[in-house]
C-alpha cells in the first residue's frame, strides 16, 4: 500500500547515512593503501561496511517503494542509492583486489587515489547535508564541481599510472595485470562519485 503523503525528510537522512558509510569505508581504504599489514582483517571490516552500505540502500528503495508522493523524481532517487552503494562496492572491490591477486605492496599514485576517494566522499557529506535545502544554494553548486575537480584529477593520476607501469622495465607482465586492475577499480570508485554528484546536479537543476 502507497502512503498518501510523503516522509520527505526520510530519503534525505538515508542519503547523509549513505553518504556518511561511503566516507567510513574510504577512510578505511586510504588507511589500507597506507598499510598492508594485516590486509585480510582489514578486509573483513570493509566488507561489513559494504554490508552497511547494502542495508542503507535497501532502506531507501524499501522507502520509495511505499512512499507514493517523494521529494523528486522516483529515478533519480534510485539512482542516488545505486550510485552511492556502487561507490562503497568499488572501495570494497579496490582492496579485495590487493588480497584476492596477492599484492602485498602499495604504489604512491594508488595512495594519492585513496586519498581523493576519501576526499570527495568527504565532499558528498556535505552535499547530502545541503540536498535538502536545494532550492538557491550555492553550496550545492560548490560541491559538485568540487567532485568533478577531483575526479578529473584522478583521471590524470590513473593515466599517468598505468602509463608508468607498461613502460616499467623492472615491473613483470603478471604484476603488470595485477596493478592495471587496482587502478582500474580506484578509477571506477572516483567515476562514482561524480555520478552521484551528477545525479543530484540535474535533480536540482530540475527543481529550481
């Protein structure tokens, strides 16, 4: 059965939970890039965040569901929930690949990547807070292209890599694949990001 009215407020606070989850597992990720000791463990707390991450997704498709008057469009809202978990899944991803390929070491340009996911779900935060109030907000604005920034410069980072590594003289063509697949993973993390910020660009946009 539908609602007849809407608990707007909800999806908002489950996008600032998400958001808040994306920011839990990026920290740990950088932490993680920082030191490989221990990677199994470290792996095993990621992946309960990942699971935090699928529960708080569920919540908000459970919430759309039921709900038949929402704040904004029923497909932009869903695609804030698959956007937002896609990041945590790719951060879940990124460090299961170090496990699953034996990879027992970290490269400078893998950590500066780590550290841009964990800024621009820093960046997300903030957005989420100010999702609510998007009528005439700036703020909004500033953040998205502060995202797109990030993750134009995250590009450059993962081009100049994987660059680096297929005209490596010292580097074998098994570890080769192996890093080519990590900075593919740390891509794709930060390609989600500038989707979610995207998302909420046209959510607004068509609001105003």
């Amino acid at each position: 059965m539908f609602k007849k009215a809407a608990k707007e407020d909800e999806f908002f606070t489950l996008f600032e939970e998400i958001a808040q989850t994306a920011f839990k597992a990026a920290g740990m990720l950088e932490e993680f890039l920082g030191d490989l000791r221990d990677s199994e463990k470290k792996l095993q707390k990621l992946k309960e965040v990942e699971h935090e991450g699928d529960n708080l997704q569920h919540k908000i498709i459970e919430q759309l569901n039921k709900t038949f008057l929402t704040p904004f469009d029923r497909e932009d809202i869903y695609m804030i929930a698959k956007d937002m978990d896609d990041i945590i899944d790719y951060i879940e991803s990124t460090a299961s690949r170090f496990v699953m390929l034996d990879v027992n070491y970290s490269t400078e340009e893998a950590r500066l990547l780590g550290n841009m996911i964990f800024k621009a779900c820093e960046e997300l935060i903030d957005l989420m807070k100010e999702f609510k109030h998007m009528k005439n907000n700036n703020n909004i604005a500033k953040g998205i292209i502060e995202i797109n920034r990030i993750e134009e410069e995250g590009d450059k980072v993962s081009r100049n890599a994987i660059r680096n590594i297929f005209i490596s003289k010292d580097m074998e063509v098994l570890e080769i694949i192996k890093w080519r697949e990590i900075y593919q993973f740390l891509e794709d993390t930060l390609d989600a990001c500038e989707d979610v910020a995207n998302v909420i660009e046209g959510v607004v946009m068509k609001n105003a």
